[in-house]
C-alpha cells in the first residue's frame, strides 16, 4: 500500500556566482540618487523559484527539488550560478545576519508571468516531473540597513514599490506584485 502524497511547497533560491550589476546599479541608485546614502549597506538579488510538489513529506519534495537542480540546467546554470533548495519558512536565514543593521528581504513577482507556466510546462510536459504541482517564480532582494529592524523594514517599504522618481524602485506596481518577508 502506498503512502497518501501531500502537496508541498519547496523554494529555490538561485545566486550568480558573478558581480550582479542589476544589484550594484540599484545600489547605487539608493544611496546617491534617491537619497539613502550610508543607511544602505548592501544589496543582493537572486532568481526566486517556488514549487508546488506532490510528496509524501516535506523531506521528501525537499529531495524532489535537489533533484531538479542537480539533474536539470532548468532553474540553475552551474558554471555561473548556485542554487539553494529551502522552504518558504527558511528563506530570512539564506544569507547570515549582518555583525550591525538589519537586513530585509523582498519578493517581487510578475503579476502574470508565461515564463513560469512555460517552465512548469516544460518539466511536467517534456521531462517528465509530473510531481511539480505547481510553479512561480520571481527576485529576491536582500536589504542591508544599517538600522534596526523596525526603521529597516519601513526603509525597506519607500525603497520596494516605485511610486514617482524619487520613492521606489525595486518593482513597478502596474505589473509586478511586491512583498517584505
């Protein structure tokens, strides 16, 4: 008798291995033409996958996704890039906390995204990983304040979603959903 499958649900988190210039540019645009100056100390970006996969628990579609990036050249090119597999709940300890600051972490997802259903398509359709449900994907932005958790995380909010020239930057609000996890 076989064990009932469950849907859970695994991210994957993909570096560049590179300099991000995406990141360095929006950097600098934070501090010198938006006005942050020294409250920024860094930011980081890295490709955000989240999976939908039938398993019969949560270690077990935590393989399910490994498996995906080692096998697949779908979600990570190894020769430029690293992924790590995590679930949603884990994604604030990707990166170490900071010695001084805070730092924030933010989603932006396209609010319609065919490359996604592409993707799922293709993995369920083409390669035969009929066990991944479901499929989106988006940017993960690490913000790191030299400011305590309550001022970084407002920093955060004036920073994620563009509203005029001067306020916002990291997602256009007409097509891209934004959150602070």
């Amino acid at each position: 008798m076989s064990a009932t499958k469950k849907v859970f649900t695994i991210d994957i988190v993909v570096f560049g291995r590179l300099i991000d210039l995406v990141a360095v540019t929006a950097s600098h645009t934070i501090k010198h033409l938006m006005g942050y100056g020294d409250r920024l100390a860094e930011v980081k970006r890295a490709d955000h996958y989240r999976l939908e996969l039938s398993a019969k628990d949560t270690s077990q579609a935590r393989q399910l996704a490994e498996q995906l990036v080692t096998d697949t050249l779908v979600f990570v090119n190894p020769n430029k890039q690293v992924g790590k597999v995590t679930t949603p709940e884990e994604l604030t300890s990707l990166l170490p906390p900071p010695e001084e600051g805070f730092m924030s972490l933010a989603l932006v997802r396209e609010r319609e995204d065919n490359t996604a259903s592409h993707i799922l398509s293709n993995l369920r359709e083409n390669l035969g990983y009929t066990h991944v449900k479901g499929l989106s994907r988006g940017v993960l932005w690490f913000l790191h304040w030299n400011a305590p958790e309550r001022e970084a995380h407002r920093l955060t909010e004036e920073v994620l979603v563009t509203e005029s020239r001067k306020r916002g930057l990291l997602s256009n609000p007409h097509s891209q959903i934004a959150e602070i996890i």
